[in-house]
C-alpha cells in the first residue's frame, strides 16, 4: 500500500488507537504494540520481516534509553524521600521572597518537577502552597494554577523527566545516531522555552483567581495548616543547599564540560575521561550516587532498597509505553509512508514546527498521559524529519520542545494530573475545566508562540 490510501490507513490506524486507549481503556503499551503490528501488515511490509521490525523498534529503544530513564527516576524517588525536593523549594522561596508567594510556587514547581513527576511533585508541594495561603491571603485558586503550572512545565520540556529524554533520543538517534544524542542541548532548550509558558502561566492564575473561589476559601474545613518547619520537621534534618541540588547540577555540568571538550578539539586522557562521564547514562549514575550518598546520610539507608523497587515500579510501565513508541516509529519508517510524504513535503513543510505540536495535542487531549503523547508523537516524526526540513540539533531541540507543548495541551477529566490538582486544590471537576483546563491551554500556546519565534531565529 502506498499513496493516499496508506496515508488513510495511517490517520485510521492512529484514531483506533485512540479509541483503544481513551474509551476501551486498554493500555497504551497493548494499544501501540496492537496498532504498530496492523499499521505493518496494511503498509505491505513483507509478514517475514515485521517481526524484525518490531523487534528493531522495541530494542533500540530499550538499549539507547532505558537506563536514563530509571536513572533520572530514581534521582527523583530519593530527593522525595529524603526532603530534598522540599529543601529545593525552599531555596526558591529564598530567593523569590515570600512577598510574591504566587511566584515563588510557580518556581518552586518548576525547579522541583525537573527530576519528580508532577503528580508527586504537586502532592509534596501542596502542603507549602497551603501554608502561604493562610500565611499570605492570596487565592488559594491562583496559587494551585501558579504551582500547578511550574510543575508542568518542566514534567513535559526538561530532562530527566522520562518524556523529554523519550523524545530527545528518538529524534536525535534518528537524526545523528545514538551517540549523539544532546540533552545537555535539550535542557538548556528547555529552560529557555519556559519562560513565555511560566509568564502566561502566572498571569492567568491571577486572571481566574479572582473569578473562582475553591471550598478552603469559602469554608474553614478546620485542617491545621503545617509551618515550614513543621513541614520539614517530618522529614527530620533535610539535606544542606548544596547536597539538595548536586544529583540535578552535576550531571549537567558534566554533560556541558563533555560539549566542551568535543567542541575544543581536546584529547587525551582527561578528554576523554569527560566525555565518558559526560554520556547522558553516565551523568546521571554520577548523579544517582550523589543521591545515594545523601540518602545515606539522611540517615534514611534502611529504605534503599524499598525506593530502589518502587522507582522500577514506576519506570517500568513508562519504559514498555516509550518502547512501543519506538515500534510504532519503526513501521513507519520501514513503510512507503516515508517516501510519500517526502514527494509531497511542500505541504508539510509549511506547517512546519506546528506539526509535532498538533500531532501530540491530539493524543494528549484523547488519551490523557502526556508521557504517551510525548513518545508516541516522537516515534512517529523521527522518521519524517528529513522531509520536515529538521535538521541541525537546535531545530531537533524545539521539535522535542513543540512536542512538549502539545503534550500539555490539554489536561482534562481523562488526565490524572487533573484529579491531583483539582482534588488537593479543593475545586470541583467544573472549576478544575475552568483552571487547569484553561491554564494548560493557555501556557501550550504560549510555548508554541516562544517554539515558533525560535524557530525562525535559530
């Protein structure tokens, strides 16, 4: 099948995934996996060579960033459970000032969901958010949407959060080859394409927290609300600033002194000592032993184990989803779809960096998990960016970024991140529409306006 009809048999084959996954709730892993094995056969790829297809697909995924993955999970799981995550808030805090408490959890969730998922990021900042309100008098209402927003936007555009590593090695191991995959790259890409989101963000909170009032505004529920040194009494003494932040920063300067080095010319044995210790995998084990380290001396050793196990409990179902991903990414490029798209690229091509962006918004706002949007989207442009016209890494980068936009775009009744925040920020379900809804909305065009001007810079 080629032409038309497979371009048909494409959009068919990913609506029937959809519809697997958001109304028949069969999971995302036996969806793709399903999807990818009749999009093959439909395609008219030979039935002696699917299985090495789907083989391909699954593997090279697994081999080129399935260790990342656990690695920048298990960071996170330890700077939890060892109050790091709180001693890192604090800091923002710090920093910001308590006079603009509004932005300071908008930072604070932004810093925090780098290495922690933002639905466990929201439950332990939730808490801090709480102590403000009554501290401070601001809407509760805007200051959810503020903490809510920082946390989603680092969750969908910085790594180690396991999508944007997802995508970021999809597309630059397609592009460049596995080895040189950039996150470093990507991470500062990242950071720069948060600023227009974390601005529209914050001035939306302060928009719909005049018009809507959650129950804790209305009512006194007669909780007590936890002082910052309560809070961290929980946890006991917390990691100092330095300890806090090291498992982040120095997989990152090890990953940027690699960069420099390679960009030099050096060589040697120092030369070559950093760029193999700044190899995404390695950066991060650096950084996982910093956090052993601290958790150690957290006094909190007898857990290792426990975390070590729920962190693979926690990666694993990401893992197999980012693998069937890849699949799906593999029959496509083993398809006359390629090609089809190449001999037409005029009209894809002027959409341009709103194709990955409109593709994920899709599957985001049908199925519900950003992390599916985020690898499945990406398995499906690797292939096309030759015909995309994405070539240099900084073009890669904001695909990955205009990805992520799409991937918040938008969090509603099918999204768990909307229960957390709707249910711990004491909204309904129709004021969540209103807030987290509206907000996801807001900051996902947001993104694609900065994603769009930096395309035409860069």
């Amino acid at each position: 099948m080629t032409g038309i009809p497979l371009i048909i048999a494409f959009v068919v084959a990913i609506t029937a995934m959809i519809l697997l996954i958001s109304k028949l709730k069969v999971h995302p892993f036996l969806a793709i996996m399903g999807i990818s094995l009749v999009l093959a056969i439909l395609a008219g790829i030979p039935l002696t060579d699917i299985p090495g297809v789907i083989g391909a697909g699954f593997s090279n995924t697994f081999k080129s960033i399935g260790i990342v993955i656990i690695l920048g999970a298990f960071i996170g799981t330890i700077l939890e459970k060892t109050g790091a995550a709180l001693k890192l808030a604090d800091m923002v805090i710090k920093v910001v000032g308590e006079k603009h408490p509004d932005l300071a959890v908008e930072l604070m969730g932004w810093v925090v969901s780098i290495p922690v998922f933002c639905d466990s990021g929201f439950v332990i900042l939730n808490p801090i958010r709480k102590a403000l309100v009554k501290r401070t008098g601001k809407s509760s209402v805007a200051m959810t949407v503020c903490l809510s927003c920082g946390l989603y936007i680092a969750h969908v555009f910085i790594p180690p959060t396991p999508g944007p590593i997802a995508a970021a090695n999809e597309l630059f191991s397609k592009a460049f080859g596995p080895e040189n995959v950039n996150l470093l790259l990507v991470i500062g890409i990242g950071v720069l394409c948060s600023i227009f989101p974390l601005i529209a963000g914050f001035f939306f909170a302060q928009f719909i927290g005049k018009k809507v009032k959650s129950a804790d505004e209305i009512t006194d529920n007669g909780e007590v609300v936890k002082t910052y040194e309560e809070l961290k009494a929980e946890y006991g003494k917390l990691p100092n600033g330095f300890n806090a932040i090291a498992p982040l920063i120095v997989p990152i300067l090890l990953m940027a002194a690699s960069s420099v080095v390679t960009m030099v010319g050096w060589t040697g044995f120092f030369a070559d000592l950093f760029k193999f210790l700044g190899t995404p995998i390695m950066a991060l084990a650096v950084g996982a032993i910093l956090a052993i380290i601290q958790l150690f001396t957290s006094k909190k050793g007898k857990d290792f184990y426990t975390i070590t196990n729920d962190t693979l409990k926690t990666v694993g179902p990401i893992l197999f989803v980012t693998a069937a991903g890849g699949v799906l990414g593999q029959v496509i490029a083993s398809s006359d779809l390629v090609k089809f798209i190449g001999d037409n690229a005029t009209f894809f091509q002027a959409i341009g960096i709103f194709f990955p962006f409109l593709l994920a918004a899709i599957l985001k706002s049908a199925q519900g998990s950003s992390t599916v949007a985020i690898t499945t989207t990406a398995g499906i442009v690797a292939p096309l960016l030759g015909v995309l016209g994405f070539a240099t890494p900084v073009e890669l980068a904001l695909v990955v970024m205009a990805i992520g936009a799409g991937a918040m775009t938008v969090s509603h009744a099918n999204d768990s991140y909307f229960w957390v925040v709707t249910n711990f920020g004491e909204m309904t379900p129709a004021q969540g529409y209103k807030t987290q809804t509206l907000m996801t909305l807001v900051i996902g065009i947001a993104s694609m306006v900065e994603i769009f001007i930096l395309s035409l810079i860069f």
